[in-house]
C-alpha cells in the first residue's frame, strides 16, 4: 500500500513538473502559429497628388529613353538590396530640395522608391518647384507586376597580387 501511494505521489509530481516544463514550449508554439497566421497588413493609403504608376505606365515611359528621367530617392543601401531601373539620378529624399539644380527640366521625371510613397512625396515635392512629374513608382511593386528591375553586384573582395611586397606598418616608439 505504501509502495502505491509512493508511485501515485512520484507520478503527480512528475505530471506537474512535466506540465512546467511543456507549458513554456506550448506557449511559445502558440505565438509563432499567431504570427505567422496574422493577417498582412493592408497597404498604405495613397495621400499624394502625383500618379502611382503601374508597369505598364513605366514601360511606356522609359521606352522614350531621351524624354525621361528616373530618380530613385531610396538610401544606397536599399538600391543594393532591392535593385532599381538600369539608370537613375540617386538623390534620396531629404537631398532632394538642395539637388534641384542637378535635374533637368526638360525631361519627364520618374520618381521611385520600394513602395512608391516616398516617391510620391517627392513627386509633389518636384511638382510644386516647376518640374514635369509623370508619377511615382515602386520598384518592389514594378518587379511584383512582372517588371525586370536591375540589380548591383558588388565586385568580389581583392586578393594581393602574386608577388606583390606586403605592405608592413612599423610599430610606434615607446
């Protein structure tokens, strides 16, 4: 009889100290499922007054190469990693009022950033200065529409070349 009662108390201790240890791992499963089951969040509203444009807006546009200039207004490191049109002014947003001499006016402007709504200030920003602003585009979006957007490689790293002396720094006097 004692022996019984000694196993019921050994198995209850072990279904609660079991339940402790499972219960961190089961909750921590529940929050992966309801992250990565949460809706995506609905694009943002559109608020500018320059046109969003579509792929088949922006190819029409860059099929006159000489009456159109592309100006993504993204950070270098974003055009590395989501890439952009083959050739562009790069003149990021906060830049854009002091590189307005930089642009010229004779060409119809396409401003871009990832989703377009930098680009869309912009575009107002260029509006309001004079500047023939066909619309904003979105890179990411150009490429989700089927677009071929052009990528940077960096180089791959330099190796000293065969036989080259090295270079030695002397040490500091002490």
């Amino acid at each position: 009889m004692k022996l019984i009662r000694n196993t019921a108390k050994v198995l209850s201790l072990a279904a609660i100290l079991g339940s402790l240890a499972f219960t961190p791992w089961v909750q921590a499963q529940q929050a992966t499922a309801a992250a990565t089951s949460a809706p995506t969040p609905a694009p943002q509203a559109w608020t500018y007054k320059t046109k969003q444009l579509d792929r088949a807006e922006i190819d029409r546009l860059l099929s006159n190469p000489k009456g159109v200039v592309v100006i993504d207004v993204r950070r270098p490191d974003e055009l590395i990693k989501n890439g952009s049109f083959p050739v562009y002014l790069s003149i990021q947003l906060a830049d854009l009022e002091k590189s307005l001499d930089l642009i010229p006016k004779d060409r119809t402007i396409i401003t871009v950033s990832n989703r377009a709504h930098r680009a869309g200030a912009a575009g107002d920003q260029l509006t309001a200065k004079g500047f023939k602003v066909a619309g904003a585009a979105g890179s990411l979006d150009y490429e989700d529409q089927g677009g071929a957007i052009a990528r940077i490689t960096p180089p791959p790293p330099r190796t000293p070349a065969a036989g080259a002396a090295a270079v030695v720094t002397p040490a500091a006097p002490k």
